[in-house]
C-alpha cells in the first residue's frame, strides 16, 4: 500500500498550500461576506466557527479527497464495529460502547459486551445509591463524606475533570479527592483534608499493577488496619480495575470491584466504572445525561457526511498546519474556570494517542504525527504564553472554547462580559494583526490560526459531547497518519525500567 505522503492526494494539498500561504485571512474577511457562515457548524449543542483559518473552499475538498484516500469512512465504521484497531495489542477500542444508549450488540472474541456494561452501570448505581443514602457505613459506623479516588493516567484525569466541570450538578455534600502521584507530599495533602472514618478510597488501575497507585492504596490501607483492623476492607475500599484477582490478592471483597475490560483504553475510560466519582458526584440521572451527550456525539461522527462532520473538519484542519505548514504544537484555551482540567486531560488523550513515530506496517514515519499539546484557562493564558502565540516564531493553531453562561446563575454581568470579549479580541488578533510603520517590534503579522467552539452551558451533556468531539478528532488523526492511536509502547518502556533502578536505589540507601 501507499504511504499518506506518497498519495495524489498529499501532493495535492502540498501544492495547494505552496499557493495558499502567500496570502492573508484578514483580506478574505475584508472580501468575503459569508465566510463566517460558510466556514460553521452545529452538532450536539456545540457550535464550531472555524473561518479563521488559513482555508479556502478548495482546501477543504483536497482535504477530504486525502480523508477518502486513507478510507477513512471505512475505518470510522470498523472502529465502531469492533474490528480490532489496535493491533500491535490485538485488540477493539469500544469505549463509544459504553455510552450507547441502545446498547446495541457488539461481539469482542465471540462475546457480546452489551449485558456486561448494563450489569457495570448497574453495580455502579447501587454503590452511588448506598452512599447517597447513607447505608453504607465506615468501618466506626460513621456515614461516607469524603470520596477519594487513587488512580494516574486515565484513572485521574477523566474523573478529575468531570468533578471540577460539573461542580454545580452536584446531587450530594460528599467532598471529592484524587491522589495520583507517587510523590509523599500529595498523598499527605489529602489526608489531612479527610476523615478516614467517614472516607470511601476508589482504587482505579486497570491492570492493578500500577506502582504509584498501588504504592499510595497500600500506605493508607496499612494505616487504617493499625488503627481498625482488617475490617476497613469491607467498608472504606472499592477497586475498578480490569485484573480482578489481583484486587482481591491486594484484599478488596469481590462485591466491591467493579470491571474494566482489555477493550477501554484507559485515557478513553471515564465513561466506565473509572466515572465512579463523577456519578457519586452528580448522581444517576446527570451521569446518564453525560453519556448521552458522547454518545450524540458519536453518531454525529458516525452518519454525517465528510464536510459536516465536526470531528473530522478538526481533525483535518489540524492535519493541515502539521504537514502542510510545519506547525508542531496545538493550543487549547478554554475561556471557562469550570473546564481548567481539560488542557490535562486532553494532553493526555491527544499526546499518548497519536506521539507516534511508528505506522501499522511497523516502518519509520517520516513526516510530523502528534502535535505537542499546549494551553490554560483563557484569561490567565493571555498573560504567560499568548505572547509567543501572536509574535514568536512559532505557527500555533488555537482551539478557543467559550461558554455563554458559565454558573447556573444569570451571566449577564460585567464578569461574563469580560470573559467572552476577551476570547474573541484574541482570536481577532490572531487572525488580522497589527501593522507598524514607526516600531517593527509592535507589529503583530496575523493570519495565524483558530478554531472558536461555543458551548450555551457547562452541562454533563454538553461535557460529554465535548470530550467525545476531541476522542473522534485524535481517531480520524491517526487514520491519516496511518499510526495506531490505542497503544501508549513508550509509557510501557518506563515502567519495565522502573524495578530494576528501584532496587539499585533501595540498595544503595541500605548501604549508607
């Protein structure tokens, strides 16, 4: 088969830009009346406004015929489907089946996974219901207060993420915690916020092998069996993990795993039992609504057509600056407090996904995969690294995320104002610049990039969507790049390592 670069249809869009990037997108706005309207879309109560970017109508149909080319339409079905697209592991990536609410069958080795997530999410919804009802007890008898997630990786970010987003979906007092790394310092930070009587501890790794996670459930689970005895199992310890015997090796009661499966990568797994603390959070109902909004998404992905498809448009603009005009970083600015865990999270799902140098065929790529994965919260970005976004020598794409309302409460204030006009000032700069004839280090060349995607509210639906929005983007990515965006070899490299040079450490500090 062709490589991506060796295709017509590459060498076209190589051509196309050689042609394009001699011109400026502050003099399209000034000639063209409808390019706002040309250049947006609607899908799943996301709007996208993608008309600053360096793209003329002829762009986007090279695009797509390289999309085509690659057989993309083919490979968004097989991913749904089950086939099995991750094959140095041999393995479907069916997280869009956790959130189908159909629960259409789906068959993994002859298997139908359908029933085993229903009885997941039910399991899931007496757990929540217990503690929501106080029911479930310490170990002194006392009611749960404090949820304490210990898990890294997916097992973090997804469930961080939701819980900071959908703060004012809150269904219950319980306070919410997330120990991660390794280091002593985190670990005691939380303690010292949590009543350990009053505390359920989620231990999330879905091979239950994971050192830092394991590292951290061991030093609170030998603590609390000084002071409580063997019993605090039973009523402070869940496990969500895809290796059960080995929670229950580590002691957990089988009645308080909850599964994982080989088949949910775990950067894509906060729509499974790793969601735990989200739906403790915001309760069945607003959890089910976050599934719902993923899963609109993953239709929208699925049925639209090439040109009307929201994630495959991102995916392809971002394809776009990566080969065509040597940009090696992304930027995401969400303009929202609410959603300033996304930058993390989606650093996560983007960078281990596609930071590949490998394609299927097991050869060396020769052109630029995964971007490098940059931003913050929007105001406060404004005033660190947008600087070098305006005037460094670097071409940066933006993805701007606004929300209209922000809290529950009327938005119609000074603050919200602010907020809103502060996005689209420095989209607006972006794109036009500044021109200088006194002081050349004031001006400001323009035509640089960005996407604006408006969200009316933070809601779990909306969440939802958004996230699944990204994970089709990074998906459609990969299939131009030809690479395996379910792998993660090089975080798998570190780990192997990590024994040896902890004993050689351990032993050196017995010697002195």
């Amino acid at each position: 088969m062709k490589y991506p670069i060796e295709l017509a249809e590459w060498q076209a869009l190589v051509e196309h830009q050689h042609h394009l990037s001699q011109q400026h997108m502050r003099d399209w706005f000034t000639h063209e009346d409808e390019r706002s309207s040309c250049f947006s879309l609607q899908a799943s109560g996301i709007f996208l406004d993608y008309s600053r970017n360096r793209i003329q109508p002829e762009t986007l149909a090279l695009l797509r015929q390289l999309a085509e080319a690659v057989g993309l339409t083919q490979k968004i079905e097989a991913l749904f489907a089950g086939d099995i697209v991750n094959p140095t592991e041999n393995r479907p990536a069916l997280h869009t089946a956790l959130r189908d609410q159909n629960h259409t069958a789906c068959l993994v080795k002859g298997t139908d996974i359908a029933p085993l997530i229903q009885q997941a999410q039910e399991k899931m919804r007496q757990l929540v219901a217990a503690i929501h009802s106080q029911t479930w007890k310490g170990v002194t008898g006392k009611p749960i207060k404090h949820i304490v997630n210990i898990g890294i990786g997916g097992s973090y970010h997804g469930p961080q993420l939701g819980v900071l987003a959908l703060k004012e979906f809150a269904v219950t007092p319980l306070h919410f915690h997330f120990i991660s790394t390794v280091d002593k310092a985190h670990l005691n930070d939380v303690l010292e916020q949590v009543d350990p009587e009053t505390a359920l501890f989620i231990i999330s790794s879905k091979s239950f092998t994971t050192i830092e996670t394991l590292t951290n459930a061991q030093t609170i689970v030998t603590e609390m069996k000084q002071k409580w005895g063997e019993a605090v199992m039973k009523h402070h310890f869940v496990a969500v993990t895809a290796n059960p015997q080995k929670a229950i090796q580590f002691g957990i009661p089988e009645e308080h795993i909850l599964p994982l499966w080989e088949w949910v990568g775990g950067r894509y797994s906060v729509w499974s039992a790793i969601g735990l603390p989200l739906m403790l959070m915001i309760g069945e109902q607003h959890f089910v609504d976050f599934l719902a909004g993923a899963h609109e998404m993953d239709q929208h992905f699925r049925q639209a057509d090439l040109s009307e498809n929201m994630p495959v448009l991102l995916a392809l603009l971002g394809v776009w600056y990566t080969n065509f005009f040597g940009a090696t970083a992304h930027a995401i600015v969400p303009y929202a407090y609410r959603l300033r865990w996304l930058v993390p999270y989606l650093q996560q799902v983007d960078m281990e996904s596609n930071g590949k140098r490998i394609n299927l065929q097991g050869d060396a790529i020769h052109y630029t995969t995964g971007p490098v994965i940059v931003g913050e919260e929007g105001c406060n970005g404004q005033h660190t690294y947008h600087q070098l976004l305006h005037q460094g020598q670097h071409l940066i794409p933006v993805d701007f995320i606004l929300v209209s309302q922000t809290t529950s409460q009327d938005n119609s204030d000074t603050h919200q104002s602010i907020l809103l006009a502060s996005a689209l000032s420095q989209a607006q700069a972006l794109m036009q610049g500044k021109e200088s004839v006194q002081f050349a280090h004031q001006s400001i060349p323009g035509n640089r990039p960005s996407n604006i995607l408006f969200l009316d509210r933070i809601t779990p639906k909306t969440l939802g969507a958004l996230l699944a929005l990204y994970e089709h983007k990074i998906f459609v990515q990969g299939v131009i790049w030809n690479i395996n965006s379910f792998d993660q070899w090089g975080v798998e490299l570190g780990k192997q390592l990590l024994p040896d040079i902890l004993h050689q450490i351990k032993k050196q500090q017995g010697q002195r």
